[in-house]
C-alpha cells in the first residue's frame, strides 16, 4: 500500500513539473486568435489591441483570425474543436458565447464544457444610430414614426443572430414597434449602408460607428447601455425613453476546454498586464470601450449567469434563428 502511495505521488510530481515546464517554455510559436466576429466591429477591434499587445509581452506573434458565419456559430464551434495546446484561443462577444444558445437549436458548441474561460478583456458602447437624413432625431420620434407606419422602416445588423440583431428585436419588443430586419455579413457593412441611405437604421457598437459619427455621416438615437457613454456625453440612453430598456456587452478570451490551468494562467497574468498598460486603456477609449479586467473564475460565473438571463430575454423577445 505505501509503494502504491509512493507511486502516485511520484507520478503527480513528475505531472507538475512538466505542467510547470509547459508554461514557462509556452508560447514557444505563434498563437492563433479565432475572432467569430468580422473585422470592423467591436470585436475585432478590442482583439487586434489585446493580441498586440500579448505579441509584445510574450515575444510571440498572436494573429488574429476572423471567422465569420452564422452569427459568430462558425468560428466558436471552430475553436471548440481546436487542439487544446494554448496555441488556439479565442476572443469573442458575448452575444456568440451566452445569446447564440438560446437563439439557434443547434449552435455547434456548448458554451460551458466546449470551453476554458480566459479572462474577461473589455467592455464596449452600443448605439442605435441613423442616417443623417433620417426624420427622427431620438427614441421617441422613431416610435411614433414606426408606430404610424409599421413594417416601413428599415433597421440593418451584423448578421442574424448578432448582438445588433437581438437588441433591435428587443428595441421593438420594449417599444411595440415594427422594423424590418436586414442582416448584412459583419458590422462594418451594415453601417457603410446606413451612412449611404441604403437603409435608415442600425445598432452599432462604438468602434464600429464612432468615426461615422465623429465625422456627423451618423447621428445617434440613442445609447443601447445603461448608462450614457463618456465619449457620447450628450446622448440620452434608450432606458431614459424606454424604461428598463439597456445591457452593456461584454468581451473575453477563451480556451477550448481541457487547456492546461498552467497555461491558463499565464494567458491570465498577461491580458491582465495587457489591460494595465497606458497605450491598451487609450486604444479600447478611442474606439468607445473600457478595459474589464478580471479571472478566469470570474468569467466562468459570468457567463453562467448570463446564459440564464438571455435564455430569459431571448424568450421574451421572440427573437429565433434558424
């Protein structure tokens, strides 16, 4: 019986040296970040700044891969089935991580046992935005132009099954309203679209639309989160029209599941000292979002949480995609 002990504590021994070992060699090649979002959005954007600078910290590259499909489906399922050597991680929205499972049958992933949470990275703005020459110049007047004319006006989003899309469905939902859907393949095109007056309406998030609004080809109906925008000071939020109205998105990496802790670790520590740093905080604020530092076990509660509560919102919402 001793010898039996012996034995298994030599063997946990040897499997925590080369654990160690394993996290102090890695990254010993390039990572490769699946983005399930397109380039241009919010998620894109918050990727490109945090892979940079992990790049620099760790001497090794991480490149950003953009897999776009099926309202983020395709590149989540994709870094679910990748190998779980640290060598693949994933940075994505939480509307493909905690929407996506109560919208599709069949998403291609289960957001908790396909995945190792990371670390929370950011947080970012979202707004409800319009063409200059749209009649409405608020909430309000949107919901009594499409209350005179349901079905008329149109509201474009990322894609079905987006963050955009969902919270339009639920703008309608909170406003009694008829808007008609148009999904475009990624942020960026549905509001290049919006500034042409190819369509009148979208929800957009800060980074993908600031510059249009900087520039005025944008105007601003109203904020989606719950409080105003430190870069949008004068815009009133949709809540203050529309009581209860308002959610603030969220962003993380994640792992696919059965990654080693140690390496876990080590992508902790460093996308915690990547958000610390002065250029990443001025990078993530010129593009409307803030930092959102936290633990792997955070994120993990994090998304349990909100699982439950957008199963509850989808549902309220009638929102589906097949």
């Amino acid at each position: 019986m001793r010898n039996w002990w012996t034995r298994i504590g030599v063997l946990a021994l040897g499997l925590g040296i080369a654990a160690s070992a394993l996290a102090q060699k890695f990254p010993a090649k390039p990572v490769t970040v699946i983005v399930p979002q397109a380039a241009g959005g919010a998620n894109d954007a918050i990727a490109r700044v945090v892979a940079q600078k992990l790049s620099e910290q760790l001497g090794q590259s991480f490149v950003i891969e953009n897999r776009v499909g099926a309202g983020g489906n395709v590149g989540t399922a994709a870094a679910a089935k990748a190998r779980p050597d640290g060598y693949t991680v994933m940075i994505t929205a939480d509307s493909a991580q905690v929407i996506n499972p109560a919208l599709y049958q069949s998403p291609g992933f289960d957001p908790v046992k396909d995945f190792e949470p990371v670390a929370p990275l950011a947080r970012a703005g979202y707004v409800l935005v319009a063409n200059p020459g749209f009649p409405a110049n608020n909430v309000a007047e949107l919901v009594a132009l499409a209350k005179a004319a349901p079905g008329k006006y149109a509201i474009a989003s990322a894609g079905n099954g987006t963050l955009n899309h969902l919270i339009g469905e639920m703008l309608q939902k909170a406003a009694d309203i008829k808007l008609q859907h148009i999904p475009y393949r990624g942020a960026a095109a549905a509001a290049t679209d919006v500034v042409s007056g190819q369509v009148p309406l979208s929800v957009q998030s800060m980074p993908s639309s600031i510059g249009f609004i900087r520039a005025g080809k944008l105007k601003v109906l109203g904020v989606v989160n719950e409080k105003r925008l430190p870069a949008l000071p004068d815009s009133p939020t949709i809540g203050e029209t529309i009581k209860g109205f308002g959610t603030t998105p969220w962003y993380g990496m994640f792992a696919p599941a059965g990654t080693p802790r140690e390496i876990i670790r080590v992508l902790q520590d460093e996308v915690a000292k990547a958000l610390d740093s002065a250029e990443a905080r001025e990078r993530l604020a010129t593009v409307g979002c803030e930092p959102f530092k936290g633990t792997s076990d955070q994120l993990a509660t994090i998304v349990r949480d909100d699982l439950v509560r957008w199963a509850r919102i989808v549902k309220d919402s009638g929102a589906k995609v097949d």
